[in-house]
C-alpha cells in the first residue's frame, strides 16, 4: 500500500523462515568488534536504540569506514545476499524500474528495547537517491511518516510488524519519520525475539 508518494508499505514480506534467518544474521552482526553500539548526538544526548552498521559506519552525521565513535575497529562487510535482498524489495514495492543502477552498500540495524523511541529526522548523509528499505523484526512499533518540510504535523501513524517491509523512494526519501513507540510483547512467539530490529539497507553514493 502506498502511505504516501514513492513510500510502500508492504506487510509479511518476509515469511517465519526469512525473519529467523535474518534475526540469526543480526545477532552475529551485534557482537563486538564493530557490534552493537549507543549513538551519541553531538548535542549530547544519546539514541535509545542501540545500532550496528556494516558496509559503512554512520554517526552523526557522516559515514567512515571504522567505528569512529566506538571501538575503532573496521566496519563489517555489507554481503552481496543484502544487496539481491534490496532489490527484490525495491522491485517488488515500486516496481523494476525503480531499482538503483549502484548497489546496496550499508546496512544500520537498530535494536529496540521497549522503551526505545527515535525522534523525527531526516536521513541525508547518504550521496545517492536510491529508495531506502526498511525491514522490521519483532515487536510491532508505531512508525511516525511525516512530510518533507516540518517534523510536526502533517504525519500519517503506521503499525509496523515482524516481516513489514516499507521503501521510500522518490519524494519520500526526504520525509521526517521516527518512531515514537515500540508495543511490547508484540513479538511472534516463534521468532524469539524480545523487543523489536529495524534493519535498513541504503545506498551510499560514496566512493568504494
Ligand atoms: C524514510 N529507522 O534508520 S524505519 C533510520 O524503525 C530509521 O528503526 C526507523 O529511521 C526504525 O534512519 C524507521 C523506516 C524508515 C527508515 C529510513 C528512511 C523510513 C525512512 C529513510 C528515508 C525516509
Ligand atoms: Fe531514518
């Protein structure tokens, strides 16, 4: 279903046995060096959801190739099996004309306890106008979709469940979103998740 233009909301994407596979994957991904980390804001303040990269490393507001505000170790390699995992999203979303010429390079995992919240933004560290997909795991969030100009109202609230995925290609790329709460205990039983995973997959338009 289309939440707005260019953003595609596509519930069970994933079937029990691919949201096993990818938890498996996120949990080897999670452990250190350049595992599971707390985001520090220049500001000062902290992100509630802990975060691991691959590909590239992001932290506000750049990129870099080690965890520059963590153990300084290089960051994970983004697998080819999550850029073939992009496209088929991107295609199955907004159809095969949509999928980027460049490849699938990062990944940002965010693990969500159920206090956990993100804050309305943007994402704009990335050089490339190809969709951003997300993939969730887990509990089942309020997704906030917001418009391009403010981070306040308009906004439309989307329930994202285990298995959702959404793209946001075109004028959507630029909405403010965020996450203003996780429900706990929304899980599926069989995938034995306690809180809840966002993965997104990104192009960075950056030199390899
Ligand atoms: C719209 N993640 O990683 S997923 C993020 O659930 C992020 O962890 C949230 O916002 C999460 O930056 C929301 C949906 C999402 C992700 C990336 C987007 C929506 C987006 C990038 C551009 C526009
Ligand atoms: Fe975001």
């Amino acid at each position: 279903a289309e939440a707005a233009p260019g953003a595609v909301h596509v519930p069970h994407w994933l079937d029990a046995d691919r949201q096993r596979a990818l938890l498996t994957a996120c949990r080897e991904w999670a452990r250190p060096p350049a595992g599971l980390r707390t985001v520090r804001t220049p500001g000062g303040g902290t992100m509630t959801a802990r975060q691991v990269c691959l590909g590239w490393h992001w932290y506000p507001y750049a990129y870099a190739r080690t965890v520059v505000d963590g153990d300084n170790a290089p960051v994970k390699p983004f697998p080819a099996w999550l850029d073939e995992l992009a496209r088929n999203a991107v295609a199955d979303a907004l159809g095969p004309e949509a999928v980027p010429g460049d490849p699938y390079d990062i990944a940002l995992i965010n693990f969500y306890d159920g206090d956990a919240r993100m804050g309305m933004h943007r994402d704009g560290d990335e050089r490339s106008e190809a969709p951003v997909v997300s993939l969730s795991l887990g509990d089942t969030c309020v997704f906030r979709f917001g418009n391009t100009e403010t981070r306040t109202r308009p906004y439309t609230d989307v329930e994202l469940r285990s298995g959702d995925l959404f793209v946001f290609g075109g004028p959507s790329r630029l909405a403010f979103h965020g996450v203003p709460r996780v429900l706990p205990g929304t899980a599926p039983a069989w995938l034995g998740l306690t809180g809840r995973l966002n993965i997104t997959l990104r192009v960075s338009g950056l030199a390899a």
